[in-house]
C-alpha cells in the first residue's frame, strides 16, 4: 500500500518498469477467485514447506461482492525476505519471477505470474517477513477484513476504483496511488477494529 513517485517505481522494479498505459479493467467479483487463491497456495506450500510462516489471499479479489482487475494478490509471510535463496528458486519453479524488489520499504518482494506468459491466472505474490514488514502485514489484513465485513465501506471503494479506471495511468501504480486517500480513511477504521478486539 505504499505511495510510490516515478523514480520509486523504476528503482523498486528488478527489470524494466513495465508501462500500464491501458485503461484498468475491472471485473464483477467471480466465485472462482477464492479458488484459484486456494490452488495458488496449495502449490506455494508443496514447494515451500515450513518456510511458509503464513499466507492469505488479499486485495480485492478476496473480498465476496468487490469488483477487482482479474489478478490474485497473496500475501507470503517467510523468516527473511533478504534470504532469497530460501524461497526464490522453489517459486521460481512454479512459474513465479520476481518482479520487484524494496530494501527500503520493509524489503518488501514482490512475484508475479501472468495469463499472458502462459500461467492459468495471474497473480501478484507479496513476501514479507514477520519482523521486518509486520507494519505492512498488520494494514494489508485489517483493510481486507474491513471490507469483508462492512458492506458501505466496501461500496465506497468500489466507486472510487470505477472511477479511477476510467482514467489512463502510466504505470499501474500510479492507478494504486490515486486510491489511496480512500483506502487510509477505510484501514484507520480496521486497524481501530483489530486493536479493540479482546485478547483470546
């Protein structure tokens, strides 16, 4: 969820910035996404093992009733995202390449497998580690819960993604940056949320 310039972008990017310069097409929520996350993990954990601390399905394709771009975020959660040996070639083999990386934002990674190079869907894979990127891991969940759970929140951002995709954007992330205004006003309210919830 980080806001990103044009330099950000470039020096985050392991290859050539890829250009967006394509309207965002989003689609009505399909009752396959949920599946496709599951096959998706299913795969990551058979090659993974216990390097796997923790994985979930995020973004707005894991939200019931949202309209998303057809893509399935995860989230992958690992001891040491800078220890890429660790994790890198497994994925690697199942088709995933690593498309950006971020020493100075929780060194953050950032895989991807796409329709358009053969995978069956496409998929953004985030890695964090649970120390390092527990800021992150802690926002990304509150604001998927939140719209899971608030049927006028989740409208509200749903507007303001068919709005924003009747625009043309340079790069994708510029399309992400333009919603983040609405997207801290929805995540203050859940990560309140988590922070009242009675410890079990």
């Amino acid at each position: 969820m980080a806001t990103m310039d044009d330099d950000a972008i470039a020096d985050a990017f392991v290859v050539q910035v890829p250009p967006y310069s394509v309207p965002v097409i989003l689609e009505e929520y399909d009752s396959r996404w949920p599946d496709r996350y599951a096959a998706e993990a299913a795969a990551i954990r058979a090659a993974l093992g216990a390097t796997v601390l923790q994985l979930e399905h995020t973004g707005s394709t894991s939200v019931p009733g949202l309209a998303a771009k057809p893509i399935i975020d995860m989230l992958l959660i690992v001891a040491d995202t800078t220890d890429e040996a660790a994790y890198l070639p497994a994925l690697e083999g199942l088709g995933y390449t690593l498309r950006v990386r971020e020493p100075d934002w929780y060194e953050h990674r950032c895989l991807v497998r796409r329709v358009e190079d053969g995978a069956p869907h496409s998929v953004n894979l985030h890695v964090f580690s649970p120390v390092l990127g527990a800021p992150e891991i802690e926002r990304v969940l509150a604001f998927r819960d939140r719209l899971r759970t608030h049927d006028d929140e989740r409208a509200a951002y749903e507007r303001t993604k068919r709005e924003l995709a009747q625009r043309r954007w340079k790069y994708v992330q510029h399309y992400a940056n333009a919603k983040s205004e609405v997207i801290e006003e929805i995540l203050a309210r859940g990560l309140e949320t988590r922070k009242s919830r009675p410890i079990d």
